[in-house]
C-alpha cells in the first residue's frame, strides 16, 4: 500500500502530524483557501414556498 500524497502539493508524503497535509506550510495555504472562500459548502437557498408564504424550512405555527 502506498502512502497518500499531501492534499495541497500532491507531492510528499503526508506526515501524520498534519495529516491530510505534509506540512504546517500546506495545512495554512489550504486553511487560507477556505478563509478567502475559494472553498463552499453548497447549500439550499431558503425561498418562500408558494403555498404557505412562508419560508422553507421553518417551524410554522398552526
């Protein structure tokens, strides 16, 4: 079985302290992608429904 590469540089070998990473220096480039929003966590808009004009996803009250 091989070793993983880094997530970031894909060329060395992970070191297990900064596991996905290879190092602290590829660990911070990928926590600034997340920072600068290079990364997103798709998510459901909440729009009004039709029916009830209320919004998607919350509590009505009967």
């Amino acid at each position: 079985m091989t070793a993983p590469a880094c997530a970031v540089c894909a060329k060395k070998p992970v070191a297990a302290q900064y596991r996905p990473f290879c190092s602290k220096r590829c660990a911070d480039i990928d926590l600034g992608r997340w920072l600068s929003d290079r990364y997103a966590i798709p998510a459901v808009d909440n729009e009004e429904t039709e029916d009830t004009g209320r919004f998607a996803g919350t509590p009505g009250q009967d």
